[in-house]
C-alpha cells in the first residue's frame, strides 16, 4: 500500500483471494464465515490499518450502524466500565456506540432521545432517569422500529428489553452477611421508590430483616439522594439522633462515600463501629481508606451483553417475540484495607479476595 492510500475490504479481499462480500462478514462475526478466517481477516486488516468506512456501509445497506447510548453519570466507576464494555462489544458485531450523559436530568436525556434519533441510530441502550417524563416519547421512539435496551435499571410500564442484575436476592445477601457477623442494628440508606434498583434493593433488606427475625423500624431507613453530600449530611443526622446503627447498607457507592465520611469524621470506626456496604464496586469508596463489602455487577458484561441484545433485535427481530430480561449473576466482595480498589474483569484477581457468589 502507498502512503496515505486508505485500506479498502478490496485491498483485504485481493490479498486474501477472497470477495469483498467474504471480508465484510469475516469482519462482522457473521456465522457463516469460520472462526479462522474470521481471525486471519482481523489480522491482516489490523496490520493494514483498515477502519470501516460506517458511512459508505450505511450508503449501500441503508443502514447506519450506529447505537446510540445514554449514560447516567460517569463519575461512577460503574458506568465507566459499562460504557466500555458497550463500545467495544460494539465494534466486535460491526457497530459504532454514540454516548451521551444526561446527568439524571429529563432535559438533558430528552435532548440526547432527539439528537440520537436524528443520526437514525438503529438501537439505544439507555439507563433512563428516574421517573416518567420521557416514557412516551421513548415510546414514539420504540413505535418506530429502533429497539430499545434499558440497562442496570429496567423500565417501569414500558415493554423494553432490559438487562440487570438480580436486586433483590443481591441486597438480601448483603444483608444476610452481615447479620453473620453479628450485626443487627442495620440501617438503610438510599432511595426507595424512585429507581427501579433502589426498590429491589429495599426488598431485599426488609425480607432479610423478616427472615432473620430482625424487627424492621423505620427510622433505620434514610433517603438520601445518590449524592455524597447528601449521603454524608443524612448519615450525619443519624448519628447526631444516637440511633444505634452498627451497619449501613448504601444504594450506591457515591452514597457509601458520603455516608463514610460522616462515619469517619464523627471518631467512629470503619467496620468496627459500622460497617458499610455498597453495590457497584465504586472506586471512590476505596478513597475512605477501609475495609468495605460491595455487590459486584461485573459492569463490563452487563455492557457487552446489552449490546449483543440490541444488536440481535436489530438483525433478527423476528426472532424475539417477547421483552427478555437477561440477568447478570452477581459476586459479594469484601475489600481489605491497601487492597487497589479498582473494576475487576479477570477471575482469577477475584477469587485472591474474601467473594461469595449468588
């Protein structure tokens, strides 16, 4: 190739001795091509420096091979890592992820519904904000042909397909934890109704409370916002009220963070005082410097699953007939104080910490 010269799938099918049609699928995962070939075409098109020409493809197929994705807020860690698995999943089935935030605001993922459609994305995988503002527009949306898949938190009243982990069962594990080491006095702290997670994770808590014979009492669930500010101002007021509390269990990791501080800065210990717990494996909460029991959702697949869900009902919708809802299996992890804190997509770095599957 001379210099400059852009690499076309004709380049790659000359010297293949293959037809364009054969490289284009071998590139794509297509069934039809063998896993060999498929890795021998990668190959020599890495090596050429060979990138889809998206718009060219959209041109011939009339399609665009875009998938529009909105994100909550990637301060978390978290949705960092689905992010990451949502790209690069992506570009393994032949598409490009647009990402967008909407910071929990109506406008602002109203605003990224609107520009999203107007690229004629062919799906969106979204983790909408709280509430029903935007429920019938995204139903006009659906209404059209573009497929939807909620991820993390599924849809109240609307038929999209979702992928999430088991909340309930995973907050009932939490709970069930701690109640093994003794602690009794557990305190609640999130929100409760708002966000489709909150809720499962509420019922998770109150049928662990019932089961291990633990009287619930209200004034041991705070709401809170999911804000470290917010978090550190309600856990705050909660130990200025002596409420006895020997465990926290906290909606998020920013919520932990707060709730930490406020710990940490009343003299307190962590965990021997209180104990927190979160669900995400934060990496913020690593910043308090203790030990910490989180709910692993392995983010990465839960991104790389979403997609290949919405990329099948793009292809073959036919074929899905009915709302799934693919549930991730979830991991307890204890966190030891000077153990890295970080997102973890390698079984073997799990299984060197104190981990209960469920």
């Amino acid at each position: 190739m001379t210099a400059n010269k852009k690499v076309t799938l004709k380049h790659i099918a000359k010297i293949m001795g293959m037809t364009p049609a054969t490289i284009s699928k071998a590139l794509r995962n297509s069934n039809d091509i063998s896993k060999e070939t498929q890795a021998k075409v990668k190959e020599l098109a890495e090596q050429l420096g060979y990138r889809p020409n998206l718009m060219a493809r959209s041109l011939v197929s009339s399609k665009s091979y875009l998938l529009g994705v909105i994100v909550p807020n990637l301060r978390i860690s978290f949705f960092s890592e689905v992010t990451r698995g949502i790209y690069e999943q992506a570009r393994r089935r032949g598409y490009e992820a647009i990402i967008m935030v909407n910071d929990e605001n109506f406008e602002n993922e109203r605003r990224n519904l609107e520009f999203l459609t107007s690229l004629a994305v062919e799906g969106i995988l979204i983790n909408a904000v709280p509430g029903t503002q935007n429920y019938e527009f995204m139903k006009s949306i659906s209404d059209r042909g573009i497929p939807f898949v909620s991820y993390d938190r599924s849809l109240d009243d609307l038929n999209f397909h979702s992928v999430t982990i088991d909340d309930e069962n995973s907050a009932y594990r939490v709970i069930e934890n701690l109640v093994g080491k003794g602690r009794r006095n557990i305190l609640f702290l999130g929100p409760t109704d708002t966000l489709s997670v909150a809720r499962g994770r509420y019922r998770g808590y109150r049928k662990a409370l019932e089961n291990f014979g633990i009287e619930f009492e209200p004034q041991r669930v705070v709401a809170c916002e999911i804000d470290e500010i917010d978090a550190n101002n309600k856990m705050q007021k909660v130990l200025d009220s002596r409420i006895p509390v020997d465990a926290v269990m906290c909606v998020g990791g920013l919520v932990a963070y707060g709730a930490g501080r406020a710990i940490l800065n009343a003299g307190l210990s962590i965990p021997n005082d209180i104990e927190i717990t979160e669900f995400g494996d934060n990496d913020i909460v690593a910043r308090l410097g203790v030990p910490f029991l989180t709910v692993y959702q392995f983010p990465y697949k839960i991104g790389g699953t979403a997609v290949d869900l919405v990329v099948d009902l793009i292809e073959k919708p036919e074929l899905i007939q009915q709302p799934l809802h693919k549930v991730i299996r979830a991991k307890l992890i204890y966190h030891e104080i000077g153990l890295k804190s970080r997102i973890i997509t390698d079984m073997r770095d799990i299984e060197t910490r104190d981990t209960v599957d469920f």
